[in-house]
C-alpha cells in the first residue's frame, strides 16, 4: 500500500473512533437534553399552576371587598333612595294641592266655594301633618368607614397568608433544595404551614399523632433534611418573639 493510502486508511480508523465517541457524546447531550425539557416542562407547568392561583386568589379577593363594599354601602343608599322618593311624592302633592287651592280663591259663587273647600280640606290637613325626613336620619345612613376596614383588615390578613404560602410554594418549586420542617418532630405548641415551611407558636396543643421523635420538652422542630457534608445556607424569617436555630 502506497503512503497516501495508507494514510487515508488510517485517518478512516481515526475518523471512526472519532464518529463513535461524538455519538456516545451526542447520546449523552440529546438525554441530557431530554432531561432538562422534562424538568423545565414540569417547572414552568408548576410555577403556571401556582401563578394561576395567584391570579384567582387576588380576584377573589377582589370580588369579596367589593361585594363587602356593596354590603356597607347598599342599605344607606336604599334609604337615602326611598326618602328621596317619598320626598319627591310629597313636594308633588303639596304642588297640586297649593295650585288647587290658588284656584279655589278665585271662586265667586259662594256655594261652589263651600262646597270645594269642604272637600279639599281633608286632603290639605293631611299634607300639612306629614313629616318631613329629617337631617339625622340622612346622616345615620352615611357609611361608617372604620367598620369597612376593620373586615378589610381580617380580609386583607388572610390574603397575605395565602399569598405567603403560595410565594413559599413558588421558591420551593424554584429552589428545592429549602429546608422543611419534619412535622414528625413538632412540638405540640408548634403549629407548622401546609408547606412546612413556617413554624408558629400556638397556645393550644395541636393534636399531633403520638411520635417516639417528637419533642415534648422544648418548643423545638427538626428539619426532614440532613446533610453531613458541604456548605449550605438559607434566608430565614423570625419575628414574634426569641427564635433559636442551629443544627443537631
């Protein structure tokens, strides 16, 4: 065999080592590849879900304040609405009546006089004794504005827990590798989130299952995680009162 072609075969050789290891590579890449797109498809359809919980929370909350609005404000615009109307009646009756008995004064035939006075004074007496709606009333049907927000503020309390909740819910999806608490372990005066990501002390005992793990001593909580090596580090949020945190 000539050198070129001894050199085109071994470069065939190299080529197809070559070929065999980019496809094991290829193989390797297109499932990783796989992976990511299943992880990523499962990450955005959670955080999709969680969003979309976001949003009907936030309009539920929307509809409720303004269905409590309706409900502080309907009765005093229903009052104030009727004695418009049953003012408005009135003025129109004390109209007629006043140009009815303008009229009357032009009379000439004393006999025709009697007769329509007679028959119009019972009607005059009537609309001369009937009240007038007074100021107060108007007034006592002004909403009052501090018992709106006292409800808004229970309302708007139990928002920011939900909200908080799902936030906690979207950082775990994001990042879950966050500790959470081993409900295992809980004090009973230890009152854990849905998402066991929030401890709260709770002067009634939760009725927890009985647990060889669980602390009934000291108002402690363990983590479900472990770890025995490498760094690891967390945002955490006390507030309330005095908090220890540290490792077992």
């Amino acid at each position: 065999m000539n050198e070129p072609k001894f050199k085109l075969a071994s470069q065939v050789t190299e080529l197809n080592l070559k070929l065999e290891s980019a496809e094991g590579v290829l193989r390797k890449q297109e499932e990783w590849q796989s992976g990511v797109a299943t992880a990523n498809s499962q990450l955005r359809e959670t955080t999709s879900k969680r969003l979309v919980q976001l949003k009907d929370l936030v309009q539920d909350f929307a509809e409720k304040v303004t269905q409590m609005i309706e409900e502080e404000l309907g009765p005093g615009e229903a009052l104030v609405r009727a004695r418009v109307t049953q003012t408005s009646e009135l003025v129109k009756q004390l109209r007629h009546a006043g140009l009815t008995a303008e009229s009357l004064l032009t009379e000439e035939d004393e006999r025709e006089f009697r007769d329509q006075f007679e028959s119009l004074q019972p009607s005059i007496m009537d609309l001369l004794a009937k009240p007038l709606g007074e100021d107060e009333e108007l007034v006592a049907a002004k909403v009052d504005p501090t018992q709106a927000c006292s409800k808004l503020d229970n309302m708007s309390s139990e928002l920011k827990d939900r909200l908080g909740e799902i936030q906690r819910s979207l950082r775990n999806t994001l990042n879950p590798s966050e500790v959470t608490f081993d409900p295992e372990t809980a004090h009973p005066n230890l009152l854990l989130s849905e998402d066991l990501k929030t401890v709260t002390y709770s002067a009634a005992k939760q009725p927890y299952p009985s647990c060889s793990q669980r602390f009934t001593s000291f108002f402690q909580v363990l983590s479900t995680q472990s770890f025995s090596e490498g760094e690891h580090c967390w945002e955490v949020e006390l507030e309330g009162s005095p908090w220890i945190i540290g490792r077992q």
